[in-house]
C-alpha cells in the first residue's frame, strides 16, 4: 500500500453519568457544568430540549452537546458529546472531565490514514481486524458506502469497530483529491469506564487503540506468528505502552454474557426440566462445570472473591 500519513487519536465520542445525585442537588451540578462550559472562547448557549431515556430535562447545544437531569439518584446527570461538541469545548473539557466523578459509558476513539481506503482492508479476506475474533474477519461492506463494521452494533455490545473512507470534502488536508480511510474504536459499559479511567491517568489514546485493535494476515494458525499490516505496524510503533483491562472486569463480562445467554435460550427449558425432575438440573450444572477451562474457572474465582 505505499507511504502512508495519520493524523492523531483523539476522543470522537463522550458521554457519561454522574451518579448518585439526589434529585433535588441535579440542578444544582447542570448549573455547575454549564459554568465550567460557559469559560469556553466558543461559548452559546444551550437550549431546552427533548428528554430521552428516564430523564425529565434535558439540554441541547447546537453543537451535538447534550445534559439530561431528573430521573432517580442512581440515574443522576447524564451528558453526551459528540465529536463536534468535543472539538467545540476542547479548551475546557479537561477541566469538566476533572471537575465531576464520572461514570462513563461510551467512549469512541478515532484515528484517520491518509492515501487510503476500506477496501484495501475489505479486499483482505485473511486480515485479522479484532482482537477479540483472532479467527475472521466478520463485516459488512458495501462499495457506496465503503464501511466496515467488525462487532455487534447492538446498545449491549462493549466494542464495535467501525472502518471507512471519510468524504473527500472532509479531508483534513489542503490536497482534497486525498483518500482518507478512519478507523473508529467504539466502547460501552465496563470497557469504556476502565478507557477513561486510563486516559485521565494521564495514558495515550494511541496505546488503547494500538493494543485493542490488530491487522494481520492469517498465514498460520498462531496469532502471534502472522504478519502485521506495514501501516498498522507503524502506527503501532508510536505507542508507548500496552493498554490492557484490569482482569477483573474479564469474569464479570463472561457472567453477564452467560446470564444474559441462559434467560434468552434455555430459561423457559430448564424450567421444564425443574419442574418435572428438578435433580436433573444439577445434573446439568455440573456437565457444564466439566467443559469450563482452568483459565475459565480461574478468571471465574476471581469474581466469586
């Protein structure tokens, strides 16, 4: 594919929850927000809006930014801000950021290689894009829209990437015939608390995008013996360390999937199987504890303490 340029990660997508705000203190902690974001050179004003979710307010800025108050005190204040707001608010969002205990719950990171195209990934049939799917490549490409999508794109899915040509009229350079290809790491949930979490530490962007995503061509069977692809090898380079998830937040993941599974599959079997001979049911238990791995029992014991 050539010589490549990038331009750097930076934070596309924000939103997050403070919680435990008792009902009548919400007002009290928008007010504080709007304050933090009113000391912005690029200040407007937010207008009323409509609620979504459970909440009851809600505020809209022209730019994408969103705050929503008036729900339960578990709920408490939720904001929302996309990549224009972001980029709108950038000389005050660490002190917003520093300013409450938040709870986020989506974070997007976003990265941009000039002179190239989805399709030369798509055209890859034998490229490995996840980490968390080291066998295929799973997506959905389209040459209108030239977007690829590895993941579930599901509300309950922790990781989504997402990789397409942005519009020429967009490009970031003064050369608009440049092909831009954007690669997008999209997390929700425990993946996005424990992300932000680490870039407020003071980690790098570059490292969790360098160590949750990976090309490499399926040219054996061990992971770690495939070749990385030239321009994702250089843009690993620059990374100054590998970010990983506290193991903790592993057997949690592998609980709620199971759960989630069980209730949606075989509830209403089991049930049967209880009420007709409920012995058989640890029967069952236990032929399912025989398939469990030791690193699967391991991780497992881990949420159990």
């Amino acid at each position: 594919m050539g010589e490549y340029a990038v331009s750097s990660v930076r934070v596309d997508f924000f939103c997050a929850t403070i919680r435990d705000v008792a009902p009548e203190s919400q007002s009290f902690v928008v007010a504080r927000i709007l304050k933090i974001l009113s000391l912005s050179r690029n200040a407007s004003p937010f207008e009323p809006g409509r609620p979504l979710y459970s909440y009851r307010y809600c505020l809209r800025h022209p730019s994408g930014a969103m705050i929503l108050w008036g729900s339960g005190e578990k709920e408490g204040v939720h904001v929302s801000f996309n990549s224009d707001a972001l980029l709108l608010f950038s000389d005050v969002m660490h002190d917003l950021f520093r300013s409450f205990k938040f709870s986020c719950t989506r974070i997007d990171l976003c990265t941009d290689f000039y002179d190239m195209r989805a399709s030369d990934i798509a055209r890859n049939i034998d490229v490995v894009v996840s980490k968390s799917n080291s066998r295929t490549l799973v997506y959905d490409y389209n040459s209108s829209s030239a977007t690829l999508y590895i993941g579930s794109r599901s509300s309950g899915s922790r990781k989504l990437i997402r990789i397409y040509d942005k519009a020429r009229s967009l490009a970031r350079s003064k050369d608009v015939s440049r092909d831009v290809m954007r690669v997008e790491l999209q997390l929700r949930h425990e993946y996005a608390f424990h992300v932000f979490k680490y870039l407020m530490s003071g980690g790098s962007a570059v490292d969790v995008l360098a160590s949750l995503i990976d090309f490499r061509y399926v040219t054996t069977s061990r992971v770690s013996r495939r070749k990385r692809m030239e321009f994702w090898s250089r843009f690993v380079e620059s990374a100054r360390k590998r970010f990983t998830f506290p193991t903790s937040v592993i057997p949690k993941l592998t609980y709620e999937r199971a759960r989630r599974y069980l209730c949606r599959v075989a509830a209403r079997s089991l049930a049967v199987v209880s009420f007709v001979n409920p012995s058989e049911v640890a029967k069952i238990i236990d032929i399912g504890f025989s398939k469990l791995t030791d690193a699967q029992l391991a991780y497992l014991s881990l949420e159990a303490t």
